[in-house]
C-alpha cells in the first residue's frame, strides 16, 4: 500500500476546499439567477403590469368624470347661448342691446356690429360695439342689466370720457357674445325670438348682488371725479391719526388743502365737503365711517375717497 505523503494530502485538501469553494459560488450565482430570471422577474412584470392597469383606470375613470362635468357645462351653455344661427343671433342681440339702451336712458346712442366669427368649428363669437351719453348712474344701471342677464356674452372694454357737464360722460362699450353651432335650428322665427326674450329675462349668479340698490355706493362716490367742476375738500381728506384719549380711540382727519385738522370719535359726526360722515368704529388701523346710510372702511394713511364700500347689513 502506497504511503501518501503530508505534503500530498495538503494538496488533495485544497484541491476538495477549492472545487467545493467553485461548486458553491456555481450554485449562489445559478440560484440568484433562477431567482431573478424565474420568480422575481415574472414577479416584477406583473406587480409592472398591474401599476399600469390601476394608472389605465384612474384615468379612465378621470375622463369620465371630466366628460361628465363637460356634459353638464355643455348644457348651461346651451341654455345661455344665442340662437345657433349666427345671422339671427346677431340682429337678436343687437335689438335687444339698442332696447336695453333706451330703458337704461342714454343719449346718442349707436349699435353697431361685426361679422360673426366660426370658432374650431363649435361656436360663433359676435361683436358689438355701443356708444352714448348719460351719467355715471345710467352706465351702472347698464352694466348691471348686462351682467345680470344669463346669457353667454362679456364686457370686452369700457371708455367713459367727461363732459364739460359735471354728470355727463361720453361712454363707449365693446362686446362679445356666443353662439353654439350646430343646435337645433328652428324654422319658426317666432319661436326663436320668444326663446331668446326668455334667456333674456333670466337672472344669471355672476353678481355678488342681483339688486341694483346695493351698487348705488359707485354713483354716490363718482369715483371718477368727472366733470371739470370745483373740487371738493373730500378728495384731500386723509386718516392721518387713531389716538387713544380716556381709553377710548379718537380718530383725526386732515384736510390737506387747508391743514384743517377733524378730531372725533365713535358715534361724532362730522362734515368734510360735500360728505356728512359719522364715525362708527374705530379698530386697529381702520375706522368704519357711514355716509347717506351705507358703511365704508377707509385705512390709516388713506384718502377719504379711497374708503371700501361694505356690504349691506355689515
């Protein structure tokens, strides 16, 4: 029997160390590539899959939602929209627009037109421009038939230049209205035009308030200082100071065009021009002040011409 040697069975042990070393490292790498090839990869495609089903349905489903939204727009629009012919809508609009002219009580006044306009092939957009005269009074009165009519239609501009009369004023408005295209055009013009007197008559929800009384404070103040006459000792009336004097708040205003200076405090009233003001409350850096039976808040540093009009019943 043949002696085997120590040197020979080091070397036959690190040969075994050594092939089972190689067979282990086959194995980790052969397992981790059947791990990632035949079960995490597999795994990984579907949880991929999956993701962009879920993102496919959500957005399915936002399209739906926004079609549905539309849907219900579509059909305010519809409601609000001139009649689907462009011609008719147009001579519509425009009468409507010289009636309303008259109740409103301007002078000189112009209606002019331009041609309708396809747009993507969906709507008609019509401009109009209309011109007169009044006071600052009949321009309100103007804009809040306009804008309280429910109807599809914007001011685009308003141009209003002062008379040498103190209330009168040359007024220009452009404006634009909608048309649907493709509605159910009707042969009876009687039809069509009692359709259009009802949208007419409707109220739409773009003012804050839908009676004209509430926006009387803009013809009070004519923030415009239209006219060219004598100016009033209002436009240089400032809140310079709110004091505390026997722990309560007295509020002081200067006229700046005489260095008169108003001392008063809560519930004093007081005359500056052509304005009789009382002092309604005084906090912070504001003072409420009531004029003619409405509520303005004016701020320290502020001209009196700059006060806020609150609203009724603030």
């Amino acid at each position: 029997m043949t002696k085997v040697s120590a040197e020979e069975r080091k070397e036959r042990i690190r040969k075994l160390l050594l092939s089972a070393v190689m067979v282990g490292m086959g194995v980790w790498f052969g397992g981790q590539w059947v791990l990632e090839s035949l079960i995490q990869g597999p795994l990984e495609r579907e949880r991929a899959q999956t993701e962009r089903l879920r993102r496919n349905i959500k957005e399915r489903e936002e399209g739906l939602i926004r079609i549905r939204e539309a849907s219900k727009m579509l059909e305010i629009w519809e409601s609000q929209s001139l009649p689907s012919d462009p011609e008719v809508a147009r001579s519509l609009y425009q009468a409507w627009l010289v009636e309303l002219i008259d109740d409103v009580g301007l002078t000189s006044p112009s209606v002019t037109s331009s041609e309708p306009v396809l747009r993507r092939g969906v709507y008609y957009t019509l401009s109009f421009s209309v011109r007169g005269r009044g006071t600052l009074e009949k321009l309100t009165r103007l804009l809040f038939a306009i804008y309280q009519t429910d109807l599809l239609h914007q001011i685009r501009s308003i141009a209003m230049t002062p008379l040498q009369r103190a209330d009168q004023m040359d007024i220009s408005l452009s404006l634009e209205a909608l048309a649907l295209a493709g509605g159910a055009a009707s042969e009876d013009a009687e039809t069509v035009f009692e359709e259009f007197r009802r949208r007419t008559w409707r109220t739409s929800d773009r003012l804050a308030y839908n009676h004209f009384e509430a926006y009387q404070t803009i013809v009070g103040r004519n923030l415009f200082g239209m006219g060219g006459g004598a100016l009033d000792a209002s436009d240089f009336t400032v809140l310079t100071s709110i004091n505390e004097v026997n722990g309560e708040p007295e509020v002081w205003f200067t006229v700046q065009s005489t260095d008169q200076v108003i001392r008063r405090r809560v519930g004093e009233s007081f005359q500056v021009g052509s304005l009789a003001l009382e002092v309604v409350e005084a906090f912070g850096a504001d003072v409420v002040l009531e004029v003619d039976g409405e509520r303005w808040l004016l701020t320290l540093g502020e001209n009196i011409t700059d006060a806020f009009a609150l609203p009724p019943g603030f």
